[in-house]
C-alpha cells in the first residue's frame, strides 16, 4: 500500500505544477541551462559501439539499428521505392512491421514521427528487462512500442532506444484463471492472457472465433492491447462491458529498476490500478495482460442510414428528435458507436448493437425512421438494420462473404488470413492529423427539460466542423457492476456520468512536413484546426467539466491532468514517484511529465 507519506508528496507536486494549463513552449523555454539531461548520438556518454555489442548480446541480437524508410524519399521522391512505401502507409498492417514507422504519420504543429536510432525487437520478457536497464544506465532516452497507433506521437521519438513488443504477441485463452496469489480471494474465471505486442484483431479471432467467448476491445483492430488498456480503452459494445481497462486480471510488468513484477489485485495493488487506465508507457514496459471474458452476446448487429435536412431549420429539428429518440431508447447496454454531424445538415447513424435480434432492432427504431420520413424536408437513405451470429463478429472471412467490403486484408504476399482491418478505419492509416479534440458529455443533458440545450450546442458545433458522438465511449446506461469496475480505475470519473465522448477531428493523406513531394498541406491543415477548435468551445459550453479521453484528445490538450484523470491524478502521481522515481518513462502529458522538458531529454528544476 502506498505510505499516507508518498500521496501527500504527489499532492506537493501537483501543487508545484504551475497551471495545469502550462503550455509546452512555456516549460522548454523553463529548462535551466544545464539541467540534467538524457543524452543524444554524439554527446559525451553515448554508448560506446562495443557498449552497444554488449546489448546486443544481451538480448540475443535482437537489437536493430533503424532506418527509416523515408530515407528512399529524401533521395528521390519519384522513386519506385518511394512509391511502394507511400501506397504501403494505407495498410497498417505494413506500418505496424516497421520499427520506424507509425500509424499516424504525425499532427500538425505538434510531432512528426521519428525513428529511434537502435530498437529492441524484444521476443521475451528477459529482453525487455535488458533494454531498461541499458537505458537507465546509459541515459537514454527510452520509447515503447506495440501497436504503434498512438495519436498522440507516444511511441516514438528521435535519438532515442525503441523497446518494440510486436514480435510478443502470444495469445492463450483459459477456463478458469486466478490471478497469482489470489486464490483467497478470487474465484477461478475465464479469461485471455495477451503478449504486450499483440493486436486487438488477433485477440478476437483467438477470444471470439476461436473459443466463443468475448473480451473487451478497440474498435480498430489493429490497435494495441497493451496501449489501449492502459489508456482505459472502450469498443463498440462498452455500454455493456464496460472499459477495457476494467477488465484487467493481472500483468507482467518491467519496472524502471529492471525488475519484472506481476500487479494484480493482491500484488503491487497501486500499480495495478494505475495500469486500468492511468496512461500508456508512464509506470513501465508491460510485457503481458490477462483480461476477463464474458459470455459471447448471441447476436451483433448495425443500424446505418443517413438523414440530409433541407435547411438549416430542418437539421435543427432533425437533430432534436434524435437526441430525444437516444435518450428514451438508446442510452442502455445494447448500443453503442456512431453518429456524425456534418456542416453541411447531414445526419450519419451507424449505431451497432448487441444482444438484440433484427425484429427487436427495427422495433426499436420504427418510430424515429417513420418519424423522419414523414418530413418533407429530410431525406432519408433506406436504413440497413443487420445481425449476425456473435461468433462471426471478428470472422474475417466470413465478414468478406456476408458484408463484402466491410473488411480489407494485408495484402502482402504470405501475409496471414487473420491480419484484415475495418475499411472504415482506412482513412486513419498512415494520416496526417490537422486537428483532434474530445470531451465527455454528462448524461444530464439528456433530461428532457435539457434536450434543447444539448439540440442547440450540437447544431451551432456542426456549424463548424463534423461532430461524431462515440456512444459507447461514456458508460452512462451501463449495468451497476460495470460502472463500480469503472470507478476502480483511474480513468476521470467524468466517464461512468457520460453518456458519450464527442469527438471533433480532420486528417489527411500520409505526408511528412518537409518531404518533397509528400508534404501535407500546412495552410489547409491550419483552417480545418481552427474551426475544430471552434466547434469544440461550443460544446464546451455546455460540458465545461467534461475532460477528455486520454487516448483520444488533443496534442494541446490544456489543463490534461485533470481533463484525463479528475481527481485520481495525485493517486496516480504517488504510483509514478514509487516505481519510477527517475522518470525513465516519459510520456509528454503523461503522469509526473511536469518534471520534464516537452521532448523528456531535460529534467527541469535540475533533480
Ligand atoms: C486508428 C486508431 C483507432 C483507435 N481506436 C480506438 C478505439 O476504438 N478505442 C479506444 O479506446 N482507443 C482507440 N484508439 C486509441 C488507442 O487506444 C491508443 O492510442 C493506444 O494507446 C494505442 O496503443 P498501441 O499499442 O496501438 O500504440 P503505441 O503507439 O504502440 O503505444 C501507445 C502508447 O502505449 C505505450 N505502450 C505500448 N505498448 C506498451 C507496453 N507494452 N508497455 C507500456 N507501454 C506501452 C506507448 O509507449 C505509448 O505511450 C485508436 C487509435 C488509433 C490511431
């Protein structure tokens, strides 16, 4: 248990953080001259050739000194070479084999992706221990990497040592697991252990087509595991399961002092709970999960239609008899995803479902799609209300047969059948992000006497830019017991009150700043950000307490301790001064981040 000592200690420091809202350029410009700092290739204390040969071997040669695959670029953008990476960057699957690459090629006037100079292609747990203790003794700066999808840039930075889980990525389903020294007290339950490199789409083929279960996941099946669950992590059915995070059994961690602990409940309790939702990559290298399963729901289903208003006095009540009809009908475990409000009075419902048959869904939504047919100045695209059996649900081939261009595949040659991806998530291969905000909206906004408001905060953002409402990433309508397992996280409990997380983005094409030939276009990029800013203070006014998600939020994300974490953010401090007093891992706008210059080589106030 953590001392009373050490939280009164993580409240000091928060206290000693300025403003919350301290920008990055104001920190760096903050860092003494001389501060200590992590070093770079030709700094005094860069490891020697032979100290690197020494890691070498001490990960049995899985130590790769990266390339970029730019480099084909920088010497001749019309190259061949140059070509096939470009077409490559739309299959994640290709970005996700590459130390040096990304899923998001970068964020404008924020971070452009960076390879490390060396990466540990870690194979075992023992590699893992190698390379941080390396980094702690030499000085380096340390990133990790599994899925590679943050948005955020957390998975790479230049002049640094890589440790890249991809290659641990062992999935074993159990009957009855207990977490290690547990027995007391926990019952045996089914469950999935997950190597730290795995991806959530191999975890459903495994969990769900293999052995019939369900385990809560992403959306985006070539996300992480490891990244998602420490973020808290919610997919389309979270109205039901809860977060992601809440489903942790138990992991294997490496610590920064080299050490590999096992945190569960009854073992290292506080960096357990850290790691349900505390933030990715901030307490230590996770080298494997094991995550509850539940029964698999019978069926899934989608709803999709779009509804296009006339004007804009029709979108306006078009988008109030949505909220209406959501607040009476949709806010309970059996819905979750999408709807998109677009600017120009669109409509876009892509609501999935689970736990309902094909009668039981159109029932439900007979009334609104017969409500806005009979208005003359709405039209409405016919509605596709489908199930299928919940075991196909992550079935690639099975997707390809009965909803052909749902899915696409790694198309490379030898490339395994599991590795496919939602088309839907194409355009985030490889993107360019011009902008990205998100906030929780609290489920009072749903009373009746404040449909209105919501009605008229919805309709003057999309007035801006695009608003898609992700039901299922707040749990307000979930079950009693999900929503205690929420609040045993450190996530901001803004979201067990949410009954959605706004997301307000615009990207495009992969393209690098500087790279001729594919570079983004800065101009264009910069007008999308403003108006999404503008979109965002809309809902703002309506949510001013509704945080954001840390694994989906903006790169300038003010006051992000508390718009993360709320008032879990000194506990989680505490855990961070415990088993990382150093700050080996540093994640910009992680916890305890403070201490540290924007790109975590300097530590400020000279520590
Ligand atoms: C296209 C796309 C779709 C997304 N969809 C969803 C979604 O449906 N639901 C949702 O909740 N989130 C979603 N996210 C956000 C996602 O959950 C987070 O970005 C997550 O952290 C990604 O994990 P990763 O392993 O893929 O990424 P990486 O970039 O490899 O890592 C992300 C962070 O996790 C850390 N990390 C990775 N592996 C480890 C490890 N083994 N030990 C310690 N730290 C580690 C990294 O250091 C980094 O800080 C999406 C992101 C993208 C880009």
């Amino acid at each position: 248990m953590l001392s009373r000592r050490r939280l009164i200690q993580g409240a000091a420091i928060l206290s000693l953080v300025p403003s919350f809202a301290t920008t990055g350029s104001e920190r760096a410009a903050a860092a003494p001259v001389g501060a200590p700092s992590r070093v770079r290739p030709g700094d005094h204390g860069w490891p020697s050739s032979s100290e690197w040969e020494g890691l070498r071997q001490g990960v049995e040669g899985q130590l790769i000194a990266v390339q970029s695959p730019l480099d084909a670029c920088r010497a001749d953008p019309d190259s061949d070479a140059c070509r096939a990476l470009f077409k490559e960057l739309k299959n994640p699957y290709f970005i996700g084999d590459s130390p040096a690459l990304t899923q998001t090629c970068g964020w404008l006037d924020a971070w452009t992706a960076q390879p490390s100079v060396y990466a540990v292609a870690a194979r075992k747990t023992a590699h893992v221990v190698a390379a941080v203790n390396f980094a702690r003794e030499k000085n380096l700066r340390l990133v990790v990497k599994g899925g590679g999808h943050s948005y955020l840039g957390a998975s790479n930075a230049a002049d640094s040592l890589l440790i890249w889980t991809r290659a641990m990525n062992q999935i074993t389903v159990h009957d009855a697991f207990v977490a290690q020294g547990c027995a007391a007290s926990q019952a045996p339950q089914p469950a999935v252990t997950v190597g730290a490199g795995a991806i959530w789409m191999h975890a459903y083929e495994a969990v769900t087509t293999g052995a019939g279960r369900y385990v809560q996941g992403g959306g985006c099946g070539t996300v992480g595991v490891a990244g998602l669950v420490q973020g808290g992590g919610f997919g389309s059915y979270s109205k039901q399961f809860g977060a992601a995070g809440a489903s942790l059994l138990e992991a294997e961690i490496v610590t920064a002092d080299g050490v590999a602990r096992i945190a569960n409940a009854c073992s290292e309790p506080e960096l357990f709970w850290a790691l349900k939702g505390g933030g990715a990559g901030s307490f230590g290298v996770v080298t494997r999960l094991t995550l509850r399963t539940w029964d698999l729901p019978d069926t899934f289903g989608l709803v999709a239609t779009t509804i296009r208003a006339r004007s804009d006095e029709a979108y306006r009540r078009l988008l109030s008899g949505f909220v209406a009809f959501y607040a009476k009908a949709l806010c309970n475990p059996h819905w979750g995803e999408l709807a998109k409000l677009s600017p120009d009075n669109q409509l876009e419902i892509r609501m999935n479902f689970q736990g309902l048959d094909q009668a039981e869904a159109s029932a439900i939504w007979r009334p609104f799609l017969d409500w806005a047919a009979a208005q003359d100045d709405l039209t409405t695209t016919p509605a596709a209300i489908v199930a299928g059996p919940g075991r196909h649900r992550w079935d690639g081939s099975a997707l390809e047969a009965f909803a052909p261009g749902s899915v696409l595949f790694d198309d490379r040659p030898g490339a395994p059948a599991a590795n496919f991806f939602w088309s839907a998530n194409l355009a985030e291969a490889g993107h360019f992000i011009h902008g990205f905000e998100s906030l929780w909206a609290p489920t009072k906004l749903l009373e009746p006497e404040k449909w209105e408001v919501l009605t008229d905060a919805l309709m003057a953002a999309s007035r801006h830019w695009a608003v898609e409402l992700h039901f299922q990433k707040g749990l307000a309508g979930a079950p009693a017991e999900v929503l205690d397992a929420a609040r045993d996280t450190p996530m901001n409990p803004a979201v067990t009150d949410a009954f959605m997380l706004a997301i307000i983005a615009s990207e495009g094409p992969p393209a690098f700043p500087g790279l001729a030939g594919h570079a983004p276009n800065l101009a264009g990029a910069r007008r999308d950000a403003a108006r999404i800013e503008q979109a965002a203070a809309e809902l703002r006014k309506v949510a001013p307490e509704g945080g954001a998600y840390v694994a989906e939020s903006s790169y300038f994300q003010a006051d992000w301790q508390r718009a993360y974490w709320g008032a879990n953010y000194p506990r989680l401090l505490a855990v961070k001064q415990r088993y990382d007093p150093d700050g080996l891992f540093f994640i910009r706008h992680g916890v305890g981040s403070e201490e540290w210059s924007e790109d975590g080589f300097v530590r400020l106030g000279g520590r």
